[in-house]
C-alpha cells in the first residue's frame, strides 16, 4: 500500500502545457530566498501558471520510512524523472525554509544545513519564487526572485543559479551536488555567504589621476578592482557605511600565512562584493594612479578578444595606469594570473647571462636546432639555427637553445636569485592596494630548469609582472607596482635587494630595442619610435590546441604586457594589444 501511493506521488500531472513533475534547475543559482517564506514557490514549464511546490523526494527516498522492494544499487549517471525528482524535492524544502530536510538531499548535508540556515538567519532573504529553465542533463538552472528585508528597509532581488543531481555511489540515491553556489552564484567557496546588514566597509568613490570617477559600467575591467579597494581603503578613505545584502568572502589568508605582513594587507584574493543596497552609505573619495584614457583603451582592446589581459604601467614610479581583461566579471587574469610566460621570461634570464658573462650583446653565441639538458630534448621554433651568430640575434629571433645551452653552467636557483633579487619576482611581498600574484620561479632542477629559462617549467607570471620587467628594464631599477600611493595608508613598498649595473641594463635595453625593430617584436612596434623595446613569448600549455601569446615592451615612461590565452604567437595576438596601449599613451 505504500509502495503503492509512493509511486502515484511520483507521476506527472498535466496541467494545460505544464507538468508538475518537470521542475528543472540548473545553470541559474538560487536566490538568496528566506528559509521558511510562506509565499515561497516554483514557477514551473514554460506558461504562466505557478505552483507551490510541494511533497516529492530524492530518487530511493521513502518520506515515512517504509522500504522499497529490494533491488540492486542504482548506477550511472541520473535519469531525466530522477534529476526531476530529486530537484523538485530540493527546491521544495528550501522554499520552505526547511533547511534539515533540504540538506538532507544534498551529497554534503552538514555544510549544505550550514549555508541554507545562514542564507535565511543572516541574508535576510524572504519570499522566494523560483522559475526553473529547461534541464540539460543532470544540471537545472533556475531564476530566483526574492525580497531582501531589513528592519524596515526591503527590496527585490533577482537572479540566477543553477544545481546539478549527482548519484551517490554507496546507495544509488540521487541526490543534489552541494557547492555554495546552489544558493548564489556569487558564493564561489566553503564559507562565503550573504549577509544583509550594515557594511563594514563603508563605499568608496575611487577617482583616476586627474579626479574623474571610475566606476565599473565605464570600465567594466574594474569592476573587482573596486570592490577590493572599498575592502581596503572604506575606511581610510573617510566614507559612512549603508545598509546592504553582501557577499562576505571566506577568510583565504588563514590557509596561506606568509612572513611579510604587507602582502596580507592587500586584503583576500578575492574581496567581498555588494549585491544590492538597501540605503546608500556616504562614499569617502579614494585616488588612484588610472589613467581615464588609457583604461578606456585597455578596456577597448580587451574587448576585442577573446581571453587577453593587459596593464600598462610607469616605469620611472611604478604607478599603474591601466589594466583590463576580456571577462571582465571573471578572474582577474592581468593581477593575479599564474600563466607560463614563454619567451617573454628571456628578459629575465638574458640579464643574468649579461651579469655571469655567459653571454654579450654582440658576442659569438650559439643558435642549434636542438639541444638536449636534463634528458630533453629542445628545439626552436621551427627548427630553426643561427649559425655563427651572435646573443643579439639569439635574442632578436627568440632563440630557445642559445639559453638552454647554457643551463649546464649555471646553479638550480640561478633563474629564481636573478629573478628576486634584480626583478622583485616572486618575494610574495608585492602590496599594490588590492590582491595582486607577484609571480613565481621555484628553485628547479635538470630539465625543469632549463625549461625555466625559456619561461616554462614551474615559472609563472601574469601581465602584471611582465609589465614590470618591461619597466624595471627602461628604468634600470625594480619599482613596485601600485594603484593607490602608499601615503594613504603607510604602507611599504617592496623594493629589490640589489639593481643592475648600468651594463647590464644598457645592453637589456639594446637587446630589446633590435627586436622591436629587427625581430619578432617588428611589426607590431612599427613607427613607434626609437626609445623602445620589446619581446614576444608564446607559452605551451599542456591540452591547448595554440599556446598562450605573450608580449612585454616599453616607450618612453610607459610599459605594458598582454597576454592572449590559446592566442598563438605573441607577436600576433598579444603584440596589437600592447602596441594599442603605448600608442594610447603618447
């Protein structure tokens, strides 16, 4: 007899187009909709007509704890009446503010009860509707619409999530995939959540070098760039904090301590954001070193690509003066990307064999088709060699084994002191006013670290650090990137242990000025001028069709980098990018 009314539970009941069975959720995430709203529902199908949702449960699920017949444990992935099934049973209970039954039907149901009873207690989400999309697979997407309610200030909210069904291994149940994300899709880890209240960061009016306001609907790059500044500097800058529904990061330093204080203070890696205001605080006004102009153009160039990331800086201060990525909601590729960075690197490792007199702008250098190190074999674009030629064309030609024929004379960590120590890579100590990877280039040995010379192994940079090196060539010293001077809250800068000679960074410049008129950098530095240098890179990655495009230059008081992702060569794809930018800023 039970078994009986389980399975009549289960059929879909026609209603006109809809049918009650077919809830679908998936690539739309919930909204933060209060646990226990009495008006919660789910807008069904494709017409108008809105259900309550109402009874159902996960696949092997029996309600009031009768058995079903026994039969072997289900396997594969969910069926389409499963993955209906199961969500409809999930969307149920959260609507209902029944956060112990709705967990219970998630695959993590202490960390799912955790986050449904904070979504309710400490968002202040009520009255949720939920409308699910048409179902792919196991995934449901849905739209959410909800009222965020505080004292006696509330306002709608929007959005959308969506959840997958997965099926557990030891019983066969379908169940939902728990990740944070279910209930918003701005709730990225374990530990972020909604929170509606005073913000403890009160907002910010951040302002470009000359006073002009920025806002991410003009540079939609800066979009996170704000949000962290408001994290760091809310205060600082002097502003009253507004009543707001936000998304509170988990605190990610706790899990990577590091000795130098000033790289912590830069705030987490990814810094809270505001959903939605309630009643709007009094902004403090925060100046940076953007440049209006040229952030427009990054902006614009970005834009025009798939996957590029550029920033431009000043060399002689080290101020940032632009910096934009073709997602410009997604990961902030240009200050925290972790990307091989080919070719480029050979700025890097061409002062060290300057420094080691392992090599001399115009002296004999060897250009093999291959050479072998660590029991790889190596070889250059092509195939190509230089025969009897000399660092100055290695260089200008992007010559691969001119530096690995030289890694058997120098020391595992001599990439990574060089790096350090003369280009400020890789100390974890950068602080430029939000977070920022300051690079990496381990300590390697054998192949790897020849492989490291030439920019691949374990080295790692984003446009960012490139940047850098570009400046730290033209003006001959490391000076820390920023966007917010450190005399607004005292901060330290990180500085290099030691500079180049003046040889050496001489003989860098003359290096990189001939390949941007003679070599790989030529067309894309055409016309620019002679008080300029370049060097491209392209980047292997392991399942990629095209490797990543990478170009580094300076002009004048200006320096940039780019990076294109699956671009091809650095000339070709990210050498317009930059080219654009330092004709931007001239």
């Amino acid at each position: 007899m039970g078994k009986r009314r389980r399975a009549t539970e289960r059929k879909s009941v026609g209603v006109g187009n809809v049918r009650t069975g077919n809830v679908r959720v998936g690539n739309t995430r919930l909204h933060p909709g209060v646990l226990g709203g009495a008006a919660a529902v789910v807008l069904c199908g494709v017409g108008a007509a809105a259900f309550a949702l109402s009874g159902g449960s996960g696949s092997g699920s029996g309600g009031d704890g009768s058995t079903v017949d026994e039969k072997p444990v289900a396997s594969g992935p969910p069926t389409a009446a499963e993955v209906r099934t199961t969500a409809r049973a999930f969307l149920t209970a959260w609507a209902k503010g029944d956060a112990v039954r709705a967990a219970a039907l998630t695959d993590d149901r202490e960390a799912a009860e955790k986050a449904l009873t904070s979504y309710r207690k400490d968002g202040h989400l009520v009255q949720p509707r939920l409308t699910p999309g048409k179902r792919s697979g196991a995934k449901v997407p849905f739209k959410a619409s909800t009222t965020v309610s505080y004292k006696k200030e509330s306002k709608p909210l929007s959005y959308e999530s969506e959840l997958t069904v997965v099926r557990r291994k030891s019983d066969g149940k379908t169940l939902v995939g728990w990740r944070p994300s279910v209930l918003h899709p701005e709730l990225k880890q374990p530990g972020d959540r909604l929170v509606t209240g005073e913000a403890g960061d009160p907002p910010i009016k951040a302002v470009d070098r000359d006073g002009a306001e920025l806002t991410a609907a003009k540079y939609p790059s800066l979009g996170t760039v704000l949000d962290g500044l408001r994290e760091k500097y809310g205060k600082e800058a002097g502003g009253k904090a507004g009543v707001e529904l936000r998304v509170v990061r988990a605190d990610d330093t706790k899990s990577s301590e590091s000795s130098v204080s000033s790289k912590k203070a830069d705030a987490k890696s990814t810094p809270d954001k505001t959903l939605l205001t309630l009643s709007p605080g009094t902004p403090g006004t925060l100046k940076t070193t953007f440049s209006g102009s040229l952030q427009s153009a990054a902006e614009r160039e970005t834009a025009k690509r798939k996957r590029a990331s550029v920033v431009v800086l000043k060399p002689s201060t080290g101020e940032i003066l632009a910096a934009a990525n073709s997602n410009p909601t997604g990961f902030n590729t240009a200050f925290q990307g972790s990307l091989a960075p080919g070719s480029t690197m050979k700025v890097v490792s061409a002062s060290m064999l300057l420094e080691k007199k392992l090599a001399g702008v115009d002296k004999k250098h060897p250009c093999p088709k291959y050479e072998t190190y660590g029991g790889w074999k190596f070889q250059n674009d092509d195939k190509f060699q230089i025969k009897n030629g000399t660092f100055r064309a290695s260089f200008a030609r992007s010559c691969n084994t001119a530096f690995i024929s030289q890694a058997k004379k120098l020391h595992d960590d001599s990439l990574t002191k060089q790096a350090q120590e003369v280009f400020g890579l890789g100390r974890d100590n950068w602080s430029i006013g939000v977070p920022s990877f300051d690079g990496a280039v381990p300590v390697q040995s054998d192949a790897q670290m020849a492989a490291s010379l030439i920019g691949q192994g374990g080295v790692r940079m984003n446009p960012l650090n490139m940047a850098s090196v570009a400046a730290t060539v033209k003006s001959g010293t490391f000076k820390q990137p920023y966007l917010v001077s450190p005399d607004v809250d005292d901060r330290t800068l990180a500085t290099a242990p030691r500079k180049m000679s003046g040889a050496t960074a001489a003989a860098l410049r003359e290096l990189m000025h001939y390949t941007a008129v003679a070599g790989t950098a030529a067309e894309p530095m055409r016309g620019l001028g002679s008080d300029m240098g370049a060097k491209t890179g392209s980047a292997e990655v392991d399942g990629q069709k095209k490797p990543n495009g990478w170009f580094t230059a300076y002009r004048g008081d200006l320096a940039s980098a780019a990076v294109v992702q699956q671009g091809g060569h650095g000339g070709d794809s990210a050498g317009p990018v930059v080219r654009a930018m330092l004709r931007a800023g001239s």
